[in-house]
C-alpha cells in the first residue's frame, strides 16, 4: 500500500508520480487535479468530476489508488487552496468568453483574464524554485551546443528565447532552421550539448519526437511545458513548467514568457563577465551602426 499523502503538495507528487501508470480515466482525473489543485478543495465530488469529465466513482479510485480510503480524505488535504478559475477545452472557453461578455460585458472579460494571469504568474513561482532555475541556468551554460525547439504556438516562444539569449551566449540558436525540419537541426546534437523543448497542451507530437531524438543521441533535454503530468516531463532530464490557464479559447503564454525572462536573466547572472562584455558589445555594435534611434531628449523647461 503506498504511504497516505499529508499534505496537498504530497498529493499532488503521488498523482505525479503515479500518472503513467494509472488507466486512461484516472489519468485524466488526475491530471486535472494536478494542473487545477485549487479546484479540490472547493468543489463537492460530484462536481468536480463533472469538470473533470470523469464518474464521481473514478475520484474516489484515484484517491484509493495513492493511498487514501475515499475522496474526501484526498480532498480535506486541498482545503486551503482558492479556486483559479481555470475551464476546459477550446471551444467550451471560446463559448464562455462570448457569455462573459453578453452578461457582464468586456469589463468582466478583462477582469477574468487578469484574475487568471495574475494566480498563473503567483503558481509559477511556487513550481520552480530557484534551485530549479539554477539547475537548469547549469546546463545551458554548460552545454556545448543550444538548441531551441517550439513549434505552432510555442514557435514565438523558442525564438524570442534564443533572440535574447544569443545577446550573452554564443551557443544558442532556435529550431527548425529555415527551409529544414526539426530533426534536421537535432540530427547534429550529442554528448554534452543541450535540447530546450517547449509544447503545451495539445502536446506537439514532433516535438516530443524531438526530445526523444536528442535523449537517443546522448544529449541533454531542458523541457518546457504546463504541467507536472505533461508527456514531455517523462522525456526531458530536467523540466521547468508554467501553468497556462486562462478564461481566453487558448492557453496563456504570459506566465511561460516570465518563466524564460526568468531563465535568461538566471543564466546571465551565473555567466559573469564574458556575458556582460557580450552584452555590452551587442548593444554598442547596433548603436554605431545606426540601429537604435538616440535617446529622446527631455523637453526644457522654464
């Protein structure tokens, strides 16, 4: 029998845990418990298997199957939890925006969005502490070679990353190059070189094809995802995660695009003087070449 979780993170490391071993519907109940933890404790069984899109009696399985005797023994550990206002899927989110609008108008929309950023940027930095970011910030500057890898909506993310990047450190480029595919690019990665993945729920199939090439050649994999139960997180050595709940149709990148502001500026902190000459160097090259325009000038007074 597997020890009985005492507090909510317990629980939430058990699901974690246990997810790949757990049949598909008590995989999806708990990892809608994962990513939606303050939604336990604010919701009767009943209802919250309804937002889950699961029987009620599959909560009170799930709860057996970490080590609890029935759901509300799981549930009294997630009392302090607030809910977040996280919702399903896409096209269930694009329905409630257009009710959020046609009852409260675009006020009560925006405010809903920013309800949710703000609690996903708090969550964020509960998940990775800054052991984690150190840890991870080690293996980029590590590494011989970084890769970058994003694709549909995290495409913007991976090259903004590498864009930023590449300002303090040589080694680190986006991927797919032009005119290739991803596996093009990984094909050249091996011992003591560095893969950033990045997918979000839908997963990106090539992408996790991606990390699984790279593992296969001998090199590291940094993922980059939305949750602990995320198929990448099985993959990658190291992951760093950001919830990306929102009220909008799709996920929210804002908490992500901290979490790798975050990164960068770990790296560059940990990187010491060659990265701030290269910095400098960058920004002084643009400026005599004309690519910034001078700083304005303040209006005289008096």
């Amino acid at each position: 029998m597997p020890i009985t979780p005492t507090t909510a993170e317990d629980v939430l490391q058990a699901l974690t845990e246990a997810h790949p071993e757990l049949s598909p519907q008590l995989r999806l109940a708990a990892r809608f418990i994962i990513d939606q933890p303050r939604e336990v404790g604010v919701n009767s069984m009943r209802a919250l298997a309804a937002r889950a899109e699961v029987h009620p009696n599959t909560l009170v399985r799930l709860a057996q199957a970490i080590g609890f005797e029935g759901y509300e023994e799981l549930r009294e550990r997630f009392r302090d939890f607030v809910v977040t206002g996280a919702l399903g899927g896409f096209a269930e989110r694009a329905r409630f925006l257009q009710r959020l609008e046609a009852e409260g108008g675009t006020s009560e929309l925006i405010a809903g969005l920013a309800a949710a950023t703000m609690t996903n940027l708090e969550d964020l930095w509960t998940r990775n502490d800054p052991g984690a970011m150190d840890a991870a910030a080690d293996r980029l500057l590590g590494a011989g070679q970084v890769m970058v890898l994003g694709l549909g909506a995290a495409d913007s993310l991976a090259n903004q990353f590498a864009y930023v990047a590449r300002m303090a450190f040589g080694h680190v480029r986006a991927i797919p190059s032009r005119a290739s595919v991803e596996t093009d690019d990984i094909q050249w990665l091996g011992p003591g070189d560095l893969l950033i993945a990045m997918t979000f729920q839908p997963y990106r199939s090539e992408t996790l094809a991606g990390a699984q090439q790279a593992l296969d050649q001998g090199a590291e994999v940094l993922g980059i995802t939305d949750s602990p139960a995320s198929p990448l997180t099985r993959l990658a050595t190291q992951t760093l995660s950001g919830p990306t709940h929102t009220p909008q149709f799709f996920v929210s990148n804002v908490a992500i695009t901290a979490l790798l502001e975050g990164l960068t500026a770990t790296c560059v902190a940990r990187a010491g003087e060659t990265a701030r000459a290269r910095i400098e160097e960058f920004h002084a090259r643009r400026q005599t070449r004309g690519i910034y325009e001078d700083p304005p000038r303040l209006p005289r007074t008096g």
